[in-house]
C-alpha cells in the first residue's frame, strides 16, 4: 500500500519540511535538469515543433468541445470490437465497477500498468479494502509502493530517492510482496532492474487480471493507447485474461491521425525520447490474442465541472507529460509531496483544485505554489497558459474572501472605489505624498505575502501635480 495525501496541510506548510531537506533537493535538482536539458535537445530536433504543439492544442479544444459526440462513438467502437464500457461519475463509483468487476473474475491479486487515473481514484487502496492485492508493475511506481510512500512526479513517481535509498526499500520490502531482492543487491541501477524485473515477472505470468489507464483512446475505432519505456506495460495489456482500463473521459481523440501528433510530441516532452520503446494499442477483444474480457471505465471526477469553465477546461488538454514539473522553480525546491495530491507541479496546482475543488486549505493554496515565471507555459506541448488559469482560479478563490483573502478582498474594493472617484483619487495621493517619511517600508497585516517585498517608495509629490507644474 502506497502513503496517501489525505489530511494534507496548506502547501506553504508542506513545503516547508521538504525545502529544508538538502538530500531531497539534491535529488530534485539533480533529476529535473538531466530530464529538462534532454527535453530541450529532444524538441530542438524538430523544425515544425511550434507547428505540432498548436496541432495538439487545437485537436485537444476541438475534442473537448464536442466531447459528448466523440464519447459516445468511441463507447460504440469498443462495444463493436467485443469490449464492455462503464461510465463513472466519481472515484466511489470507478472504484465500485473495478472491484466488482475483479470480484466477478474469482481473483485475488491483479498486476497495474503505471497510470494516474488509478492513483486519483484511491484504486489501490479499494482493492485492498475487498481483499484484493494491487501489483504497480512500472519500475518507479514500484519503488513507491514498496516503500509505502507517496508518489512526487507524474512521469518518476519515485523522483525524490536516489539509488542507495532504492536499494534499500528492495532489500527491506521486497519479501514481503513476493521474491526477495538479492542478498548482495547494490546500488547500481543494473542490479537495482535486474531485482524489480525477477520480482515482478513471477507477477505478470501469475495474473488474470490487468488493470491500466491509457494515454489516448481513439474514438473512430476504440483503440486505446499505452506509452510506456519498461515493456511492464505491454506485459500487462497482453498476459492477463481480463484487462480493466480507468481512463478519464479527457483522453479521448478522435482520429488516428489526431493520434499522430500526439505521438510526436509527448515522448519528447516526457522521457525526451523520439518515440516510446513501447507503444501498445487495443481494440476491445481478439480471439486467442490478448486478454479475452475488456472492459473500459470512463471517469469524470471532476473532469465536466472543469470543462464547464472556460478559462480552466484548457487544463484538460493535459497528456501528462511532465515537462512542466520539470522545469518549475517552485517544483524543484518544494518537491511533488507539498502538492498533497497525485498531480504534482504546475499541471498539479491548476487541475487539482478543478477535479476536487478548493474546500480545503491544501486545495485552495495550491494555485498560489507558483511564481507565475511562465517556464511552464513555454514547455507544454499542448500549449496550455498554466499561468492563465492561475491567477484565474487565485481570483475565484480571493473573490470567496476565504480565509486569508479577507484583508485582501476589502483592499480592492477599496480601492474599486477609489478608482471611480477621482478627486477622492486625487486627494489620498497628495495625503500619500505628504506623509511618506512615516510610511512602513512593509504593509502591516499582509503576512507572507511581504516578507520578501517592500514597498515602493513614494514620490515627494503625486505625478498629476508634477504634470501640472513642468507640462500644464
Ligand atoms: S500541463 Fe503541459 S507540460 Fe504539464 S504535464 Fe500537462 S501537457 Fe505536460
């Protein structure tokens, strides 16, 4: 079982612990610029990138503005080709269907493809719950659920160790999920894949039952599509009798030549690969090929309320790619952990306050973890203004005047006020002008917000009474 982030605290708490790490930061630092300077070579191979990533982002809009249509063929297309598709409205109701659906197969354990929307739902920990054992076959997610942790990348969910700490985690935890690491294991990422792969294969060739996500499903045949790098993906879509596929209704495309673009794109952003060492495809069932029982849940979970608002749906547009965690200032110093959520980084701090909303303090912090620099933005293949939606959802949040935005929510409506009454305007700048020996050099009241600034210093006089006096 994988740590959970429930009952996490506001980000600027959570981070704090982690900042203050040097081995941490160490780790982040070290593994984000490898990955973020690969990205850049990657991307710079390719003449019409500009041109694929405007692609990508107006096949992602068009989809998601007919996004009924194309559901609605791509459930018809996989129940065509022998598949079966469940619709779920929220995590309670996928995690239902999934434990239901292996409870109807007899089967006590099932071996996972690494996918996100499983971790969103809390699968794991339902499956457990039904008695159950849930095996994460990608190596990374592996790491993580030995060392009963929490995953802090979307792409390197185990980002946050280095090899001697994996090393450590086999030695210890292996034995008790199946066959134990080498007594002589050491640090050498070699010996460190040799153990997860004897561990795992004893897994993949027991298991009845798969369960994935997928990258994309196309909607003009119900294909669906897995890219992955370690082959544990392809051992899983193919071994098992039945295959069970958690995708959120997002990941829809509707053609195979929108596929294309994606193709291009996403192992270039993501590993900085040219293209997937493996890239797995599936059109519900083949005889005596492949799992003989499909069966395809698609979750909303948030997903419809975001597409209702028009600035922040573009956040849907997302194929988790990473690259923007990758290059964030904030991610490298706070970690994925601070984001209390599965979605970590920028991608974190604008789609998880959409999919859960922002009751709670660690939810409406999030758009705030974010120095609005922009990195993000620049790197996103499907080109979604990260920084946009964040200061558009900041807005939603201070305009609530929750707590902390109270002080913040009089202050512009003061000054909305004073902007409509100009000669009032005219009057506190003069008062301002006057009295400037005795300002503060920081706004009392305003917490952390100040720490690190000051205000500006005022001009002995207001500019209109300069303009008057040099230019009237
Ligand atoms: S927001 Fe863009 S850069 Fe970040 S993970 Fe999603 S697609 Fe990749």
């Amino acid at each position: 079982m994988s740590g959970t982030f429930l009952g996490m605290p506001a980000f600027p708490e959570a981070a704090r612990e982690a900042v203050a790490d040097p081995v941490l930061r160490a780790n982040l630092r070290h593994a984000t610029h490898t990955i973020r300077e690969k990205r850049a070579r990657a991307v710079a191979e390719l003449d019409d990138w500009a041109l694929l990533r405007e692609a990508g982002k107006a096949i992602k809009d068009r989809t998601l503005r007919h996004l009924d249509t194309y559901l609605v063929q791509l459930e018809e297309a996989v129940t065509a080709a022998g598949g079966t598709v469940h619709w779920a409205a929220d995590a309670a109701e996928a995690n239902r269907v999934v434990t239901g659906l292996v409870k109807a197969t007899g089967e006590r354990e099932v071996v996972k493809v690494k996918s996100m929307a499983t971790q969103e739902i809390g699968l794991n920990e339902a499956l457990e719950a039904e008695g159950i054992s849930a095996y994460e076959t990608d190596l990374a997610e592996l790491i993580v659920q030995l060392g009963e942790d929490r995953p802090s990348h979307i792409l390197v969910p185990a980002i946050h160790r280095n090899r001697g700490e994996i090393r450590d985690v086999f030695r210890d935890r292996m034995a008790d999920w199946g066959r134990p690491a080498p007594d002589d294991l050491t640090d050498a990422p070699a010996d460190l894949a040799e153990a997860a792969r004897l561990h795992l294969r004893e897994k993949f060739l027991r298991a009845k039952v798969g369960i994935s996500g997928a990258n994309f499903m196309v909607a003009e045949t119900g294909t669906l599509v897995v890219v992955e790098s370690e082959g544990n993906g392809r051992m899983c879509l193919t071994l098992p009798e039945t295959l069970i596929s958690v995708v959120g209704i997002e990941k829809v495309v509707p053609t195979w030549r929108d596929l294309e673009v994606f193709l291009q794109t996403l192992p270039r952003s993501s590993t900085a690969e040219r293209m997937n060492p493996y890239t797995s495809m599936w059109t519900g069932t083949a005889d005596a090929d492949g799992p003989g029982a499909f069966h395809l849940v698609l979750l909303d979970n948030g997903r419809t309320g975001a597409l209702a608002d028009e600035v922040g749906r573009q956040a849907l547009r997302c194929i988790r790619c990473s690259a923007c965690l990758n290059v964030c200032p904030v991610y490298e110093r706070a970690g994925g952990h601070a984001y209390g959520s599965v979605y970590p980084g920028p991608i974190g701090a604008i789609l998880t306050p959409q999919l859960r909303g922002t009751a709670s303090d660690i939810d409406a912090s999030l758009p705030y973890a974010s120095s609005l620099c922009g990195a993000c933005y620049d790197v996103c293949p499907v080109a979604i203004d990260i920084p946009e939606v964040l200061v558009h959802l900041r807005g939603e949040i201070a305009g609530r005047g929750g707590k902390g935005h109270r002080l913040e929510r009089a202050a512009m409506r003061a000054a909305t006020w004073l902007l409509d009454h100009p000669g009032a305007l005219a009057t506190g700048e003069r008062l301002a002008s006057a009295t400037r020996a005795a300002h503060p050099s920081r706004p009392p009241g305003a917490g952390a917000w100040t720490e690190g600034r000051d205000l500006p210093e005022l001009p002995e006089r207001p500019f209109r009474d300069w303009w008057k006096r040099n230019r009237a």
